[in-house]
C-alpha cells in the first residue's frame, strides 16, 4: 500500500467544486483504494482525506489523479 498520510498537496482537478481550497496545501488525512465511497473503476488510485496546513478539515475526498504531491 503506498504511503501517501501526511503527504502535502496541491489541487490540480478543474472541478469548481474545488475553489475554495484549490490554492491551499493540503494534507493527506487518510487514503484508501477500497470501501464506502470509493469508485471502484479507479482502482488502484488511491481516495485520500484531506486537512489544510491550520488543521481545517476539507469537506471533500479527491482521486490521486486530482492532486499533485508537493
């Protein structure tokens, strides 16, 4: 399993619904290719969790294709 907790990120999805925090760093929270939620035709990418750097909980959960690791 990769090792993507605790990774800094930078949102580079064009969803609008990613606006408010797309300029933000972002921290992985939790990461899994499996489970509730997870779309499993994007398997193996990981669906990871995310906090911002003042420990703010960001209310949506984005495909490794969607963020950059920094």
């Amino acid at each position: 399993m990769k090792k993507l907790i605790g990774k800094k990120v930078k949102v580079i999805s064009d969803n609008d619904c990613y606006d408010s925090f797309r300029d933000k760093t972002l921290i992985i929270t939790h990461a899994s290719n499996s489970g509730r939620g997870y779309d499993d035709s994007c398997y193996p990418e990981m669906l990871c969790d995310f906090e911002d750097e003042q420990g703010n909980q960001i209310p949506c959960a984005l495909y490794e294709y969607e963020f950059e690791l920094i």
